[in-house]
C-alpha cells in the first residue's frame, strides 16, 4: 500500500514553518490518540501515521531527504516509520504544560530575587545631592557552608529518586510526563547534614546596612540600581540588584516642575505700583528681584539658572516668581481715611488708574444691553 504524503497527511503546506508543523500536529495527536479513540483500529493505524509523517518533518535532515526523494530518501537511512518514541515527541510539545520536556536535567540555582527601597528626599537634598545610609532587610550568602546549605567539610549528596536529574518520568500508555522529583525538589541533589546557621538554605535573613550616593538633579520617580546588592542566589548563585526608589518631599516655599522652581512672593500695594527691589529666596540664598511698576498681582518673573541642575545633563532650569499684592489688613482710622482719598483721587481724574476695571465694568454693561435688546 503505497504511504500518504507527510504534509497531507499533517494537513500542513510544503511551504510550512516547524511551528506550523508542530501545531499542526499537536492538534491531531489530540484527536486521534489512543486514550480517545478506544481501540478502533482504523483510528489508530491513523494516529501511526500521523506520529511517522510528524518524525520525517520535525527532523531538519529527514525532511530535507524526504523534500527531495519522497519516503525512498528517509527509508535508506534507517528512518521509516515504526521506529519513534511518542513518549519524546510528545513531552517535546507539551513539555511546557506538564513541567519540562524528557532531556530537562536538576534545575539550575536560581538568581537572587531583586528588592526595591523608598528613598524619602528633601528638596534641597534632591537638588543638591547626597550620600545616606540605609538600613535594608535580605537575603545574605551563608559565608559558613559558602552558600551550599551543607555543613562545613560535608557536602551534598546526589538525589537517589531521581539520580541527580531533578525530574521524574510518569508514564501512562503511551504518555511520558516529566515532573519535578519530590524527594529534592528538583534541585537533583540532597543535604543530609546541613549547615546550622543557615539551615540548609545557602542564605539567612540579615539586615545590611548600605551607603547610597545620591546625586544631584533627582526627582521623584527616578531609581539607583546597586547591581548585586539585592536577595543572595540559591546556591552560590548570583545575588539580584536593589533598586532605590527616589521620593522627593514636598517643600514649603518652592514647587519644583522639571528643572524650573515656582514660589509665590508676596509685595505690598505701594511696591506693586510704584515698583522697587524685594528680596526672594532661592535654594543658594537670597537675591534681589526688582519689580516693575504697575505690576498686576499673579505676573510671573523669571530668574535664569536659579532652579535645578537636570541629574542627566548640565541643564539648569530657571526660577519661577509668581508676585501676589497682598491686601493691607488691620488698617487703623488715619490709614482708611488716606485709602479712601487716594481712591477718591484715582476715581475723580481720568480712567487710566484702573484699565482692568473700566474693562470689566465695560462689559458688563455691553453684556446686559444685549440681553435687554
């Protein structure tokens, strides 16, 4: 009886790729399998087929053959069918869902697992820069047993379940599932005099003081890894890294956006008008501002390089004013009769003292005609 094209019997292209292939065949194994099909002879002839044309195409050396000279080209090489074991195949595909294909060996020490630490800043802090000691809870190598868990002159043995695997077969009909080995856990070896200061583990729990340089120009948000400073690794593995999370305090005078600093400053009604010289706090001391006359309460006065050195480039941003008239309180009797003239003075000669309000009161009286036409 002459044998079905392997593709046609997968159901696949010629062109197919060894994904497409794999899926291809993952899908009709499922569905013709033995367990399923409960003896029906047909169905099984047909499972032998497809798991025959599956072992031509999933090899990159048989197929090539098989491209080229048909079944003629594998045959010669002792490659025909009846000669697989399903028990590869199907832990090679389904390797992932039950825990590791045949060939996985003990599992390999794990890396230490990375820790973060909240780093709290004051603003001049941030800006300026700093170097501080934290205190951080972890992982540390076992420098008794060097991070083997086996007692000082002993070591561990190898697993006699698994024989140094890490992995046990389970077999059942013509499934093969791989599984980690109970007795150690997949690690293929087993510690029977463990270390007493760390229990076997390799690592104890330890709190590690560290020195942190923080530099200047940080702001919320942005991190410090310390490579090789998080949990200790299984084993003698490496140990992971700490990540220093950076969280900068509010500040009560200034508000900071990027590079630029904000701050409101307050000034008094004759300066407003008049216009002078006040004094403004930076981070590096006082300077002078001088204000423009007729200044409006909220103008906004820029102080070039006066705000933050970016912690990426030799950026400086500038200082942000925000100037607010502040309103006189408390006035006594002598204080509310001058108010009162000056404001009589500013309202009896012309307009030009108050251009905000005859602008405002201008339409308003524009906006009520409109409405009453």
């Amino acid at each position: 009886m002459a044998k079905r094209d392997c593709y046609e019997v997968l159901g696949v292209d010629r062109s197919a790729t060894e994904k497409e292939i794999k899926k291809a065949y993952k899908r009709l194994a499922m569905k013709f399998h033995p367990d399923r099909t409960k003896g029906d002879g047909a169905l099984e002839e047909k499972f032998k087929e497809l798991q025959s044309a599956y072992e031509i195409l999933n090899n990159p050396q048989k197929k090539a053959a098989y491209d080229q000279y048909g079944h003629d080209g594998v045959n010669q090489g002792g490659g025909g069918q009846g000669h697989s074991d399903f028990g590869d195949q199907f832990g090679d595909i389904f390797g992932d869902i039950f825990g590791g294909g045949r060939r996985g060996g003990a599992q390999r020490p794990q890396q230490g697992s990375d820790l973060r630490y909240n780093m709290e800043l004051t603003l001049e802090e941030a800006v300026k820069g700093i170097s501080k000691e934290i205190q951080v809870p972890t992982l540390v190598h076992c420098e008794q047993c060097n991070g083997s868990g086996a007692k000082k002159g002993t070591q561990a043995k190898t697993c006699g379940t698994c024989h140094g695997q890490g992995q046990v077969q389970m077999r059942q009909g013509f499934f093969a599932v791989n599984q980690i080995c109970p007795t150690c856990r997949g690690k293929g070896k087993i510690i029977t005099d463990p270390c007493h200061k760390c229990h076997g583990e390799g690592r104890y729990q330890r709190s590690k003081t560290l020195s942190v340089k923080i530099p200047a120009g940080v702001d919320t948000g942005d991190r410090i890894r310390l490579s090789g400073e998080g949990e200790a690794g299984e084993r003698g593995a490496p140990a992971g890294d700490l990540y220093v999370q950076m969280n900068v305090l509010e500040h009560e005078v200034f508000t900071r956006d990027g590079n630029n600093l904000y701050c409101e400053v307050p000034i008094s009604f004759a300066e407003a008008a008049l216009g002078g010289e006040i004094e403004v706090p930076t981070l590096d001391g006082r300077v002078n501002l001088k204000i423009s006359a007729e200044t409006q309460t909220g103008r906004m006065y820029r102080m070039r390089n006066k705000g933050v050195q970016s912690v990426r480039s030799q950026t400086v941003g500038d200082l942000m004013c925000k100037v607010m008239v502040e309103t006189p309180v408390k006035l006594s009797s002598k204080q509310q009769e001058l108010l009162k003239e000056f404001d009589a003075l500013c309202s009896s000669s012309s307009k030009k003292h108050k251009p905000k309000s005859d602008g405002f009161l201008n339409t308003i009286k524009t906006f009520f005609d409109d409405l009453s036409s």
